[in-house]
C-alpha cells in the first residue's frame, strides 16, 4: 500500500509542476514583448508585472505544490526510485502545449517522449 501512495505523490508532483508550466506559458503571451532596456527601474517593473500577473501566479502557488508534494514523496522512498518520475512532466507539458497553445508536435519529439515513457516504466520496477 505504501508503494501506491508514493507514486500517488509522485504522479500529483509532475501533474502540479506541469500545470505551473501551462500556466507560465499562458501568462507570458501577454508579455511576448518583453524588454529590459531602460534602466533598472523598468527592469523592476518588468518583472513584478509578470510575477504578479494572476495567471503567473498561480503556476507559482502550482510550483509550490509540487515542491511540497515532492518533499513529502522523498520523505516516504529514495531518490533515485523517485527522481525518473520528473521525466513524466517532458510528456504531460509536451502535449498541453500540442492541445492548448497549438504547437507543433513532430514526430522526432513523439519518439522522444516514447523513450521517455519506456524509461520511466522500467525505472520504477523494484
């Protein structure tokens, strides 16, 4: 049973990390002119209208949630069973970003998120 709450941690983890990137992504595209020219001050400024931007924020607080969830998994199973379930967020981010933002998906990186999953199921036999 102990297994199964690990990975159940371990899976909440990337899907909260991969929710904070979505996120990150969805609120930059109203930044997508970013500049940090004139003076530290408007590097100032820059940067704390993206950080409090709401959507940006979120992916913050989501970020924040993985971290602790990943804390709490590491509390319960070693780290080298834990850490190839972080490759998880390459594919969850890879396809929110085919179905959400509509980017392209070539089939080099549909092979790549392949070998991905193939690793993650054999590194997490015990």
């Amino acid at each position: 049973m102990q297994d199964i709450s690990v990975k159940l941690l371990l899976l909440l983890s990337v899907l909260f990390a991969s929710s904070g990137q979505v996120l990150f992504k969805k609120g930059m595209l109203k930044f997508s002119e970013l500049s940090f020219n004139g003076g530290i001050g408007a590097v100032i400024r820059t940067l704390t209208s993206v950080i409090f931007s709401p959507t940006i924020l979120i992916g913050l607080i989501l970020y924040g949630v993985s971290t602790l969830t990943w804390l709490f998994a590491l509390s319960k199973t070693r780290l080298n069973y834990a850490y190839p379930y972080t490759a998880l967020t390459f594919i969850l981010v890879m396809l929110a970003s085919y179905f959400i933002f509509s980017e392209p998906l070539p089939v080099n990186r549909i092979a790549g998120v392949a070998i991905i999953c193939i690793g993650v199921i054999i590194a997490s036999i015990k």
